[in-house]
C-alpha cells in the first residue's frame, strides 16, 4: 500500500493496477441568509472532476464534463457530472487502469473547478479530494488532500500521474490557480502548467 503527500515528492505506482482519484464537497449557503441561502444550499454548487492526459507536455484528451471514456478503451473513465455536491462519498471520480494507456500518453493531470458560470469554490464546503488504490476491485484510499479555505482561485490541480520507463509515478500537487469559467482551452493551460 502507498499513502501519498506532497511534501513527499513523486510516489512509485509498482503494483497499483488501477488509481481512483475522487472529489466529494458539501453545499452551503455562503454569505447567503434566511430564506435565499437556504435556496442556494438546497440547489448546491457544481464543481467538476476533470483529468487530462497529456502526450509530451501538450494536452490531447479530457475525461469529464461531458466526456467519460475519452481514450475509448476504458483506461480512463470519469462516474459523471454531480452537479449539486448532494449524497454521501466522492461525488465525481476518475479512474485509470494504467495498462490499457495508450503509449503516447505520458502523464495526466487531475484537476477540480468551479468551472461552469456561477459555481464557486465559496459555495462549497468540506472539498475533499481522495485517492484510492483500485487495484483488484478492492479501493484502499491512499491519500486525502484538502485544498485552503483561503483561496479566492476557483481550481486546484490535485495530482498528476507521469510515466516513468515501463511504471508510473503519483505527484500530489494541491495547488490552486484562475480558470477562466467555460473556457476550455484555460482548463489546458491550466494544467500544462502542473
């Protein structure tokens, strides 16, 4: 088993078959009162789970928003779009069967946003990002990262798996930055960045 912080550098993946990588957050009412708040909490706010693959250093595929199995094989598979943070657990997750990765991606970065217009990171409570060990059916969670109360940024580049000779490395990076909302291509750069 591995367990994963970010003062401890790029952690060995020698064994894990399949990561999971998951995002849970609670509503809340924000700066909201009374009736209004409890409006804005019943309804949630909707913060996405997005993972990008990259091929040398230029992002080529994005699993979530809208786009859950975007290698077409099952290596990289996004649960959904939740888009209120209500239930209990992760609320959107990605997983990667590293074995079934096509050659030519070499590292892929997993990223949290406020992403679409009026979310907000402010609207959240309690956002969680977990790692999991799935490999063999089992999930033996391996890390939990929380991103700071204090940002006013709406992403957090969460973790970035990289391809190493024939195996893989998991690098926590729990860095948050601006992301330009529905903008896509700022998603990108955002993650070429990490």
């Amino acid at each position: 088993m591995i367990t994963l912080q970010k003062e401890d550098g790029p952690a060995d993946l020698d064994g894990v078959t399949h990561l999971s990588i998951g995002v849970s957050w609670d509503a809340t009412v924000g700066a909201s009162g009374g009736i209004l708040g409890k409006i804005r909490q019943k309804a949630g706010t909707d913060l996405d789970l997005i993972a990008i693959a990259m091929q040398n250093g230029e992002p080529v595929r994005l699993a979530g928003l809208d786009s859950l199995d975007p290698l077409g094989n099952g290596s990289l598979v996004h649960s959904g779009d939740n888009q209120t943070g209500h239930g209990d657990g992760d609320d959107e997750t990605v997983t990667v069967e590293f074995s079934r990765v096509p050659q030519n991606i070499n590292a892929i970065v997993f990223i949290a946003a406020a992403y679409k217009k009026r979310s907000s990171f402010q609207n959240a409570r309690n956002i969680s990002f977990k790692v999991y060990d799935a490999t063999g059916g089992s999930s033996t969670q391996v890390a939990d990262i929380w991103p700071s109360l204090l940002t006013d940024d709406n992403g957090c580049a969460v973790a970035k798996a990289m391809r190493v000779g024939s195996g893989w490395k998991l690098q926590v990076i729990n860095e948050t930055g601006k992301i330009k909302q529905g903008d896509e291509r700022a998603l990108m750069r955002f993650a070429v960045s990490k």
